[in-house]
C-alpha cells in the first residue's frame, strides 16, 4: 500500500487533520479551533475547556500533541500564523456584511466546510492523483462504491468519469456491488469511499475485488483504517467532522474537490 507523503505541516494544517484523526476530546478542540482560529485567542484555557466540554488537562494535552508546551505556547504559534496568513491572503478577514448579514450558526457550518476543502487540498498529493488517473486511464473496466453519503460522492464521481468516456460504474446496493466486484480482474480498478474508513460493506467490496487482482483504492479521511488496511492505496482527504454522525454529508465538499480535480488530470493528458 502505498503511503501518503509527509511535508513538514504548518499548525493550522495540523489541527485540521486532527479533526478526523485525534481522539474525541481532543478531536472536538481541534474543531471548535478550526472554525474560527482568532477568536480562540481570546480565550482562557477554562473558556476553551468549558466550550469545547472537555478539560484543562485536555486542553494541555491537544497541544501537547501539536508539538508546543502547553496552552500560552499555543496561542503565540496560532496568533503567528494567523497573521502570516494574513499577510499572505490566505486568512482574509471577514467583510462587515458578511458579518452582518450571516446567521452564525450558517457562518461556523461554512466555515468548517471551507477549512476541511483547503485542508483536503494542501493534502492531496499530486503525483499521486495523476497516478491516480493514469490507473482510470488505463482500466478497462472502473467500479465505485459508498454508502450512505459516500455513495453520493461515489456517484459525484462515476458519473464524471462516464461524462468523460471512461467505463465507470456505482452500485449504490452492496449486494450487487459485491457481485459484480467478484467479476473484475487485473485489468479493472476499485475504488471504495468511506469518510471514517469503518464501513463494513466498502471493506468488504475491497476486498473482494482486490482477491481478483484488481487494483483498489480506498478514499478515507484515516490511515489506520479498516478500509485502508484492505486497499493497495489510500487517499486522503479531511472533513470537517470530529465524529460520526449518522447521515451528515459534511465530507462530501472536499471529496467533490478531489473529484473535479482527478477528471482535470484526466483531460490535461488528452491535450
């Protein structure tokens, strides 16, 4: 299997990722700080732990974790890179009337949505996307699977691959899709999406198409997953979800990224 690379990550980047990656007291931090990073730095470290319902020594803990000694260690790094982001355009200030105009319930969903799209960005890995593509390139035969919600981005994707002329095809069944995995080959391409990497079916679909010498690919926001442990590789993405919920589609932005940006690899080698 094939690992993700790994570039020397600034701290905004590492606490995106440990959103789908830290665990749960640690993970609801990580959020409540990636939503909106400089009004965490006016908070007391009792103010972070009462609003993200976790405690000092977790709040010690997640920074520990971030590579810094301890909570006023964390607020001097984040406040160094907010205005370096700044400076560079990256973390533009909200206008007024966006401000004015935006329910903060709206404004803290969108900006979750926005930060786990430019984390799954910085992410992604170039060389590995056009391999990517060049596996679509050459199989004959390319079949997809998700549920749930990933069975949405399962056909986000099937459906550009076929708008494109590639023989793609989704299931959203897992009964037919197990079945049709037993009929691929060395010549067809798997590729099973699951945001947590839990899913018992999309392991399962892997599996059973990988026991038939077709290459799999598993599209995860974790390493150490079911999913990924089943697949000859893995891609990576991150949501910006700390945890399960039960039908959420807030993993599906970034996975529409992916998407548009392998079918562009796709048909750059066309030109």
């Amino acid at each position: 299997m094939r690992k993700p690379r790994h570039t020397q990550k600034l701290l905004l980047d590492i606490i995106y990722d440990a959103i789908n990656t830290a665990p749960n007291a640690l993970a609801r931090i990580a959020l409540y700080v990636a939503q909106d990073p400089e009004a965490v730095l006016a908070l007391s470290i009792a103010d972070l732990a009462r609003n993200t319902a976790t405690g000092s020594a977790s709040i010690v803990r997640f920074c520990r974790t971030l590579g810094l000694a301890g909570f006023r260690e964390f607020k001097i790094a984040l406040s160094g890179e907010i205005e370096r982001r700044k400076l560079s355009g990256e973390l533009a200030e909200r206008a007024p009337s966006e401000a004015v105009d935006t329910a903060p319930r709206i404004a803290i969903l969108s900006s979750a949505l926005q930060n786990s799209i430019s984390a799954s960005a910085r992410g992604f890995d170039d060389l590995q996307i056009s391999g990517f593509a060049n596996r679509i390139r050459a199989a004959r035969r390319v079949e997809l699977f998700g549920t749930g919600p990933s069975s949405v981005c399962a056909d986000i994707l099937t459906m550009r691959l076929i708008c494109l002329g590639f023989p793609a095809h989704c299931s959203g069944s897992a009964t037919v899709s197990h079945a049709l995995a037993r009929g691929l080959g060395s010549l067809s391409l798997a590729i099973g999406i699951s945001s947590r990497g839990h899913t018992v079916e999309t392991k399962d679909f892997l599996a059973i198409a990988r026991e038939t010498g077709a290459y799999t690919i598993a599209i995860t926001t974790r390493v150490d997953c079911p999913i990924a442990r089943t697949a000859d590789e893995v891609v990576l993405f991150t949501s910006a979800e700390a945890w399960p919920q039960a039908g959420s589609a807030m993993h599906v932005p970034p996975l529409v990224l992916l998407s548009e940006y392998l079918c562009q690899c796709l048909q750059m080698a066309e030109v």
